[in-house]
C-alpha cells in the first residue's frame, strides 16, 4: 500500500532539530522523498504498522505535526506530477520517465 507522510517538526530547538533528522531518516527507510517535509512509502501492512509505531515515537505531540495519508494499493492513478523533481517508481526502483 501507498502511505504519503507529511509533518512539520518545530526546530527552534536543539531537541527539533534532532527529531527532524530522526524522523526523516526513519521515512527514508521505507521510502522515497516527495518534496522536504513529504514522503512517499510503499509498504506491507506489518510495516505500515511499524512505520506508524516509529514516527509517532519520535514526534512531539506538543510542538510537532504528523499526517499520515493512505493512497491504498491502486496508488498511480491517484498521484499526479508535474515539475522539475525526478519521479522514481517504488515497486522497480527505477526512474520513471
């Protein structure tokens, strides 16, 4: 299933900072960078729940804000791109053209 993850973490802080980086780093794990603060994951149902289970340990509920947007599996003709950004196919890992 296609999962889009968009946050906004507050970074006046040392503590933000850091949990920026985190939560990134964690989306990169199971997918690819949409745009700085969005992330498209391709993902079995076991990860989704991990993935879920990771970010929402490491947010902040106080300062930071988390959304999780569930595309499902026919995913590609819901998504449309246009722009300068190289779009990437999850499914091959390959570059889409």
């Amino acid at each position: 299933m296609m999962i889009l993850i968009t946050y906004d973490v507050c970074t006046t802080t040392l503590e933000g900072k850091k949990r920026l980086r985190h939560v990134a780093k964690t989306c990169l794990n199971f997918g690819q960078r949409a745009q700085n603060s969005v992330f498209e994951c391709l993902v079995t149902p076991d990860e989704w729940v991990n993935l879920k289970s990771q970010l929402l340990n490491i947010y902040n509920k106080d300062a930071d804000s988390l959304r999780f947007y569930q595309l499902g599996t026919k995913w590609q003709r819901r998504v449309e791109h246009y722009g300068v950004k190289d779009v990437f196919d999850l499914q091959n890992d390959t570059l889409l053209i």
